[in-house]
C-alpha cells in the first residue's frame, strides 16, 4: 500500500469514528422523547411563570417597556381591593365627568348612566369584563384623595405607581387608570405577570375575571333599579385548557396584549404577551405558552 492510499484509510477511519461519536452524543442529548420546543409567538414580548413557585417558563423580552393598553386595569383593581375596611357594596354615584371623558377619549365602556348608582363591585365586573374605561373612572374617582375629579384621579394614579414599586414592578410606570397612555404607561410581560400573581390572590378579584358574562342591577337617580345590557367579557380564552383570566388590552399602538392565568391537573401558569399582531395571533400566542407552560412544570 502506497504512503498516500494510507494516509487516506487513516483519514477516512478517523472521520468515520468522530462522525459516530457525534452522532452517538447527539443521540444522548436528545434521547429523551418528551424534549420540548420553545414557541414562536407573533407578540413582540411575552412571558410565563410557575405562579405556584414564581419560576421563570419562558421569556421572549421579557423586560422590555412597552403600551398595556387595558391590561393596566389589573393594577387599577389592585388597588381598589388593597383599600383598608373595602366594602365592595358601597354605592358609587356616576359623574358627569365620566361620561365626557369616555365621549373624548372615544373609549371602551361599560355604558354606565350619568346620575345612576354602582357598587364597587359591580364596577370591577363592568371594568374588567367590558373593559369599561367609565368604570375605572369612577373606581379611581371614588378611591382617590382630593377636592376634584382631576385631583382625586391624578392621586389615584400615584398609588398605581405606589403599589408597582411594592411589587418589584420595576420597569412598569403608569400614568393613567385605564391604559389611554398620556405619554408615559408602560410595563413589561415580566411586571404584568408579576402583578396578575398578587391580584389574583383575591378571591373577589378571581370571581370577576373568569366571569364570561354579569348583569347589573344599578339604582337610578328616582331609586328605581335600573337592569343593564350583560358585560359580557373580552377574554375569548377562558374555560380554554384552564384558563382562568385575566385581562385583554388593545390599541391602535399598543397592538393586541393580554395577561392570562391557567391551572390544569393541579399545574399553575401565568404569563403575559403584549403587542401581538392580531388578535387572532394573541390567541395563538397565548394558547402555545399556556400549553409549553404546562409540558414545562410536568
């Protein structure tokens, strides 16, 4: 045998050992059968937690400051149930303040009437559900200090940013009490979940947002009761795989968000995706990681 036809055998052995090497480490790392693929959503951020543990599922930027749109709701929520002695029947007269700022704004509402009577929970339903920006006026309204409507709800805002901060939500800053940015409202997947997990903690709070649909009785100006259209809720997810909330947001540059909560068989996810293309896609995304939640934790 020529020195050059044994160099090449020798070549030839070698590639072959080292390509079966690889092939059997390959075979090694991939062995298990259940190996999971991480999803591709269209949504721009979104993330996932163990909301038993807190541990992180999934991250797609995670902690980048984006628009929430009406999933700044949430924490409107929050704040109202964290207030000391709350008394969720109080009645909460509707003001004509309300009703301008909903016709300014050209904002989603839960068609509350000027002069008619709401308790506060009825407000939370017609806030979360509906989406009512009217209803979270009016919470803000009654749940701020001060001599005016501007004031009480400007302070209202602050105790938003109070409670964010108590949280660790540290890339989130809100400056209204329903998600109409006014030029500086903003959170991240990461601070949304992080607040949908202490919220949800509330039993009131959970009743509400996996309500589908409530009708209120409101008293009227003349005392009569006065029986509202349903509120009939935004979130299309709910009852899906165990989907239990929690609040959809859109706008026209905010695009489609939703933070969502899910428990099947005893596992438990939370998560967040916000600027998602469509809403079609922001169902798509959050079904992939409600689901790739669940095969992460089993």
């Amino acid at each position: 045998m020529s020195s050059i036809s044994g160099a090449r055998i020798r070549r030839a052995i070698t590639v072959g050992l080292t390509t079966g090497a690889m092939i059997a480490a390959g075979a090694a790392v991939a062995a298990p059968a259940q190996a999971l693929t991480v999803p591709t959503i269209t949504a721009k951020g979104g993330f996932v937690m163990n909301a038993a543990t807190g541990a992180t599922l999934y991250t797609k930027y995670g902690d980048t400051k984006r628009l929430t749109a009406s999933t700044t709701k949430i924490m409107t929520a929050k704040v109202v149930l964290s207030q000391a002695n709350l008394n969720l029947d109080t009645k909460v007269t509707i003001r004509k303040e309300v009703s301008d700022y909903i016709v300014s704004k050209g904002a989603s509402s839960a068609r509350l009437i000027v002069g008619d009577k709401v308790s506060v929970r009825q407000l939370l339903y017609g806030m979360m559900l509906p989406s009512g920006c009217d209803a979270a006026m009016a919470l803000a309204d009654k749940f701020g200090t001060g001599t005016t409507v501007k004031a009480r709800t400007a302070n209202f805002i602050g105790k938003m940013n109070t409670m964010a901060k108590s949280l660790g939500m540290t890339n989130t800053h809100f400056d209204s009490f329903d998600g109409i940015s006014n030029g500086s409202n903003y959170s991240t997947p990461r601070d949304l979940t992080k607040l949908a997990r202490s919220t949800m903690k509330s039993t009131t709070f959970r009743a509400v947002v996996k309500t589908k649909s409530y009708t209120a009785k409101t008293v009227t100006k003349t005392g009569s009761i006065r029986t509202m259209a349903p509120w009939n809720n935004t979130n299309t997810l709910l009852g899906w795989n165990g989907t239990l909330g929690v609040k959809t947001g859109s706008g026209p540059d905010a695009k489609y968000c939703l933070v969502f909560a899910a428990t099947l068989n005893g596992e438990q996810v939370m998560g967040a995706v916000l600027s998602s293309s469509s809403e079609a896609n922001r169902t798509a995304d959050v079904k992939k990681l409600i689901t790739y939640g669940y095969a992460r934790i089993s």
